[in-house]
C-alpha cells in the first residue's frame, strides 16, 4: 500500500503521485490516466483506458475466430 495526501490548489483537490506510484502504472508526467469506480466503491487508476482494452480483447477474438478468411484476403 503506497499512501499519499490529498491537497488544495486553487478550487481542486489534488493527489500527488510518487515515481513509484507512476512506474507501477507505467506512466509518466503528461500521460492521462482513467479513474474507474468498482462495484465495492473502490477507485482503481489507469493508464490505459478500459474501453480501449476491452475493443481490443473483441476484435482479438474476432481474429483468432476468422484467422484463415483473414489470410486469404491478405
């Protein structure tokens, strides 16, 4: 468990995230990360964005279903 505070600047409430934080989600300054509420109430952060990695997990199925159609219109 990494623990952090949460600060005012100007009229928001910001978080501060450690290098170690950014290196585990394989992020950087700059990058944009995706905050999604869990059934639980939990936030879980991201740097990828789930709607994203969801697509690509179909269209994966998709391709592995029709990989010889596939080929043959290569």
């Amino acid at each position: 468990m990494i623990e952090t505070k949460i600060r005012k600047v100007g009229n928001s409430a910001v978080i501060t995230l450690t290098t170690e934080m950014l290196t585990l989600l394989d992020a950087k300054e700059g990058d944009t990360l995706f905050v999604v509420r869990g059934d639980d109430g939990s936030l879980k952060i991201m740097a990828h964005d789930p709607s994203v990695a969801k697509a690509l997990e179909a269209a994966e199925i998709v391709m592995d279903e029709n990989r010889d159609l596939l080929q043959a219109l290569a």
